[in-house]
C-alpha cells in the first residue's frame, strides 16, 4: 500500500533550481523567467493554501539566482547585463513578495497572526540573504538599489501605522487599540 502521506510535489523545487542554473548558465532569458515565475506562482499559492514548507523552498530562488549568476558574470563579460537584469529582478520579486502577496493576505484576515508572521519571518529571511549575497560580492549599485526596493516596504508599513494612529487620535479612539499600534 502507498503512503497516502506522500508529497508528489517533493523534488520539484529542487529540479527548478537546477534548470534555472541551467538557463543562466546558458544566457537564456525567456527559459530563465518562465522558471522564475513558476517559482514566484508557487510562493502565491503556498500562501493561498497555508503552506509554509513549500513557501521556505521557493523563498530563496533570487538569492541562487543572483550567486549563481554573479559567479557566471564574472567569467563571462556577456552575462554582464543579464546578471544586472536578473538581480534587479529579483528584488523587485521580494519586495512584492512581502508587500503584495503577504499583505493581501494581511488585509483579507485569512491567517492567524502567528502563522502569518511565520511567513513574514521566511520572506524577510529571504530578502535578507539575498542582501547579503549582494554585500559578500561588494557590489555596491545592486545593494543602493536592492536597498531601495527593501526601504519602500518599510515605508509603506510605517507610513500605513502612522495614518491608523493619528486616525484613533483624530477619533479619540480607545487608549488600548493606540497602545496596540
């Protein structure tokens, strides 16, 4: 008898993996997108449905994608623009991550906020590696812009609490939801 608590997913993101490798390797950025997104529908869906695991397999597809392509474009002067394009990418890809796809979420109130910040935690952690990645290789234009996209989180979320706290103040609103915020 099978194991009914068998995956048929398990192995995928690790084939994904070796096929984006694959297509960087080769310069091929129509094959390198189609993937990327694969991965990027499969972090949307894992959120829809709840599912940390395959949210923690795929979170870390910009930073293999930026190493992988940073050691190739320093062998091969083509792959140059290329590499710029894909990490760019790839931080305007968490960037959205976390604004967009979690804070959808956020706002529809379908996750416990436990559960929630477990995916805010793995998604910071992924855009977190990632800007690590692009300081352990010194490349500093990548890192402003990087920075950029990673500022405009935070300033959303700051500029969204301060909007709802000077909102209850306006109200005069209870002293504990102020204290909440």
């Amino acid at each position: 008898m099978a194991n009914s608590n068998y995956n048929i997913t398990d192995g995928i993101n690790t084939n994904i993996r070796r096929a984006i490798q694959v297509a960087i390797d080769k310069g091929n950025r129509d094959t390198y997108y189609a993937l990327y997104a694969f991965g990027r529908r499969v972090i949307q869906l894992s959120i829809q449905k709840h599912s940390l695991a395959d949210f923690q397999q795929y979170i870390f597809l910009s930073s293999l994608s930026y190493v992988h392509s940073y050691r190739l474009a320093q062998q091969k002067k083509e792959l140059q623009d290329f590499h710029v394009q894909l990490a760019e990418y790839s931080a305007l890809s968490l960037k959205e991550i976390i604004w967009m796809d979690l804070g959808f979420f956020e706002k529809s109130k379908k996750f416990e906020r436990a559960e929630l910040n477990a995916f805010y935690y793995w998604a910071y952690y992924g855009f977190s590696d990632f800007l690590v990645n692009v300081i352990t290789n010194q490349d500093f234009k990548l890192f402003s812009y990087a920075l950029d996209e990673f500022e405009q989180i935070s300033y959303k979320s700051n500029s969204e609490l301060r909007f709802q706290l000077q909102q209850l103040k306006r109200d005069e609103g209870n002293k504990e939801a102020i204290q909440s915020l």
